[in-house]
C-alpha cells in the first residue's frame, strides 16, 4: 500500500504571522490504484512546471517546489494566496517500479503514475 508522509501548515487563518507563512505547504493530494499502477494527483494552481522537483529515493518519492508570486511591491489588503514551498513524501510500496514513473502537468494538477513492477501485475490465463 502506498503510504505519505507530510510536513503542514494546512490550518490557515486569514491573519498570519511570519513564522506560519513560511512553513511549507502540503498540497491536496488524491491516490487511487488501478492494474497498471498507482495513480497520484497533486493540486497545485499557479506553479509552474519548472518550479517542482520530484526526487526518488530508495523507497520514497518525494515532491517539492516553490510557487512564485512574480509580484515584487505591491500593497496588499487582503493577503490569502500563499507563495510558499510545497513538500509531499510518500514511502513507495515494493511492488513500485521506480524506474517507470511518469509524471505530466496540466490545469494546475501534477499527475504521476507509478507503474507496478510486472512481476506484480495482474496474469490472465487463457482458457483453450
């Protein structure tokens, strides 16, 4: 099964002090399996393609970047749309083929699929 691992600061309020903007952010995250493989989904609007970094290490696939406010002075009223970095850790199960990821960007969404070792793959026999 695949598990994850997560550094927060989900719990918002509109006023927050500096120290709370700065911790990173834990993306929403959907993880669905399928035959292939695993399925995972991270919503993230307004990062670009270049601002993530997925690394795998041993057992665990681990995701990270910063989105960019690419507004240097302005003079905010209202501030709710955080510009912080992002980390998801996830310990990747042994049925994981770690040299078959893929991951692809759209809408705001990374998609990475995780392709089952074939080993570990659905057989069907053939009835004769």
């Amino acid at each position: 099964m695949l598990t994850e691992q997560t550094q927060t600061a989900n719990n918002y309020s509109s006023v927050m002090n500096k120290e709370a903007a700065d911790m990173l952010v834990a993306p929403f995250t959907d993880i669905y399996v399928s035959k292939e493989g695993y399925h995972i989904l991270l919503d993230m609007p307004g990062v670009s393609k270049e601002n993530f970094k997925l690394k795998v290490d041993n057992d665990e696939l681990i995701v990270t970047g910063k989105k960019q406010s690419g507004e240097g002075s302005r003079k905010y009223l209202n501030n709710e749309i955080f510009y912080n970095g992002f980390h998801r850790h996830f310990v990747l199960p042994n049925d994981v083929d770690t040299d078959k990821i893929d991951a692809s960007y759209q809408d705001g969404v990374l998609k990475l699929m995780l392709h089952k070792k074939e080993e570990f793959k659905p057989k069907f026999i053939e009835i004769k």
